[in-house]
C-alpha cells in the first residue's frame, strides 16, 4: 500500500514544532490556536536551569563551567552530523548571509575534518547528552517560557529581536501570541492539564469522570504512542509515566518522569500517513542507551534518534521553498526527509503529507502498575537550545 495514500483521513495536525499525537493531550493543551508550541527555551546540557534565551554554543544558556561534554559520540546517532553548506541547502532569516559566522565555523569544521559533535556550533544542544538538558517544566510551556513582552515570544528577550531582524540571530516562534488566547502564552503545561482535569470533575457534576477509551492501557501490555514534527530540529525522544496524583498535590517533575521511563517493545518503529494504521511503513528504529553513548539520563533508559533527517546544512532546510538536495542522513523511510513546515525544504514525500503523518512506537506498559498516570513524550533537540514535551493522561489496568 502506497504510504503516500488516505491523506484526507486525520485532521490536520497543529503548528507545534513538535508534539505527541496519540495518546491525544487534553483541548487545554491540544486547541491553541497559535503554534501550540509547549517546550522549555534556552537549556544545554548540564546546565542547573534554563534561561528562556535564544543561546547557542558561544553564547551559552549558562555559565559555561556548568556545560558538560557530549555524552553521545557516534557520528551515526547524530541527526545533524553534514554541517557543510549548498547553495540550495535552505536558509532563514537567522543564516542566510554568506558571511554567517555560524555557517563560516561549520564550512571550516568540515573542510578541516574536526569531529563537528564535540567543536561545532550545537554541540551544548540537549541531544548531545540526552536527557541531561533542564526543563522549565516537565509538560513544557507554550511558547516556550513566560516572557514579560509578548514581543519576547519573536526571538526572545532583551535585543534578539533586532538581531533576528538584522539577519544575526535565529526566532523562537517567529510571531507574537494574538492578544485573545484562552490559554495565555507562558502558560506551564502541568498548569494547563491541570485546569483540564479541574474542568471534568466540575462538569461531571458528582459523577466519575470517565476517560476515553483510546487512553486505557493494560498493565503488562503494550500500547502505541505517536509523534509529528512540523519544525525538524533532529535529536531524539522517550516517553515516561508519572502518577497523576503528582499533578493533583503540586509535585509532578521532571524527577518524577526520569524515574518511570517506557522500554519499547519492538526494535520498529512506523512511518504512518492518516488515521488508517493499515497505511504504515515499518523502519528500523536508532534506539539510544548507555550502552551505544556515554551516557544517558535516567540511567538505564532508551531514548529513539529522531527518524526524519533534516536537510544538510546548519540551517536544516529551514527558510524559503526549495530544492532539499539531499538528507543530514540517510532516512530511514526512503525519501522521506526535509525540515518539516510549508515554508522550508522537503524531500517531494514529505511535503505530500505535511501535517497529516506521525511516528509510532509501541511501549511496554509496566506490569503492576494500576490508576491514572501522566504520559510525557521528550524530544531533545540537536540544532537548537530547546527541549520539547507535550503530556497526555492514561489509566493503567
């Protein structure tokens, strides 16, 4: 069966970067009428905290004697491991001058041969150690942070918007939140799930609140989770359980994921188009342990490379329409590569089911365990200082 097909079958997916799609979020997470963008802006790994900020490796988010050298070596667990520059390559406003010191230092890596992973420009980026970057919150924050000016929400505080204007620096959401968002922007996504869970036992008026079916899941079973990306910024992801009474007492962190991450219970993964789960495509899966890195957090956890390559180059294929030459890596699916939104550069598959396709996993749903646990998916980013997570419920049996 032609992947390419049904591709009428699913809504169409949001304008987050990144995001869980299955199990589904609640609508206080799911509905925004923005970008929908729930992560944690401006974190590197072994830094203490994030700081909101548009950083990169020679303006780090923390002070540098916080920053911890890549745990993750093997060129071949690298998303974005062809630094070097095309002229169709792709370029947005943050890159797209020849004289770009970024892209000048990634030229120069390249013709040196120097092992880009631990000199070049995102080399402090989340996915070079993962799971060791910091989040704000472990459901993410839409827009990223909670910003003082909605003008922040652009390119970030202080002077990155006129550095993004001046070509010099790259944007966080590209655009200010509309004034009249039922969900505000900087809103913490625990917050969010919360205010949700809050709404159903009012509404359920003494009644129980019964979840939906698709988020019941058999202890000792397994279950399928999917994601979809709209902006590739490379990496990897993992999914993780924490009780839901953590969100009901104030309690629910980071901490409280990294201590019940999922096992997969294949070494597949599936491209899938639609809703139709007949209209997958089986890959094998870059599952990413302590045993293939030098290390991973939590210890003993399987974290899964991000299947989509982007294109070569810094920038990935962000910017402009154009030609993709060719991928960072190659795809797992083939022909499917690209940066992802319709104003960037795509491989002709991928722009034939922009938002309309997801990749699956099944996990293992431990056994005994029993009642109703928050979901987190985890995507630690490669090109850039940010750590996507979008939360969902599930009711374990």
């Amino acid at each position: 069966m032609s992947i390419v097909a049904s591709l009428a079958t699913c809504a169409q997916l949001s304008h987050a970067h990144g995001r869980l799609v299955w199990p589904p979020a609640p609508a206080s997470i799911e509905d925004i009428d923005w970008s929908n963008n729930w992560f944690t802006q401006g974190t590197m790994i072994g830094c203490k905290v994030a700081n909101g900020e548009n950083c990169d490796a020679e303006s780090p988010c923390c002070d540098p004697s916080e920053l911890m050298k890549p745990t993750l070596t093997d060129e071949a667990l690298l998303t974005f491991p062809d630094m070097s520059f095309t002229a169709s390559a792709g370029t947005n406003s943050g890159y797209k001058k020849k004289n770009d010191a970024k892209r000048l230092r990634g030229l120069k890596q390249v013709a040196e041969k120097k092992p880009i992973n631990l000199t070049g420009a995102f080399r402090y980026n989340p996915w070079k150690a993962p799971g060791y970057a910091p989040v704000a919150n472990p459901c993410g924050i839409l827009g990223g942070w909670r910003y003082d000016n909605a003008r922040d929400y652009i390119a970030g505080p202080g002077n990155s918007l006129e550095l993004y204007k001046a070509s010099k620096g790259g944007p966080t959401n590209t655009e200010m939140p509309p004034a009249n968002m039922t969900t505000p922007a900087g809103t913490h996504g625990t917050t969010a799930l919360l205010y949700d869970q809050n709404m159903k036992m009012q509404q359920a008026q003494g009644g129980k609140i019964a979840p939906p079916t698709y988020n019941v899941w058999k202890a000792g079973s397994t279950a399928e989770v999917a994601f979809n990306l709209v902006a590739n910024h490379g990496g990897g992801y993992m999914y993780r359980l924490c009780k839901l009474e953590h969100l009901y007492n104030g309690s629910l962190s980071e901490e409280c994921f990294q201590a019940n991450p999922l096992d997969y219970a294949s070494d597949e993964s599936w491209f899938q188009v639609g809703s139709d789960s007949n209209n997958r495509t089986a890959f094998k899966a870059a599952r990413v342990t302590a045993s293939n890195t030098a290390g991973v957090k939590p210890a003993g956890a399987t974290w899964t490379k991000n299947p989509l390559p982007a294109c070569v180059g810094l920038s990935g294929g962000s910017g402009s329409p154009g030609t993709c030459e060719k991928p960072q890596f190659t795809p797992p699916v083939p022909g499917l590569w690209g940066f992802g939104n319709a104003e960037s550069q795509n491989s002709p598959l991928l722009a034939s089911v922009l938002n309309n396709y997801s990749f699956v996993d099944k996990v293992k749903v431990p056994e005994g365990l029993s009642g109703e646990y928050v979901l987190s998916w985890r995507w630690d980013s490669e090109q850039t200082a940010q750590v996507w997570t979008t939360c969902s419920i599930v009711v374990l049996e």
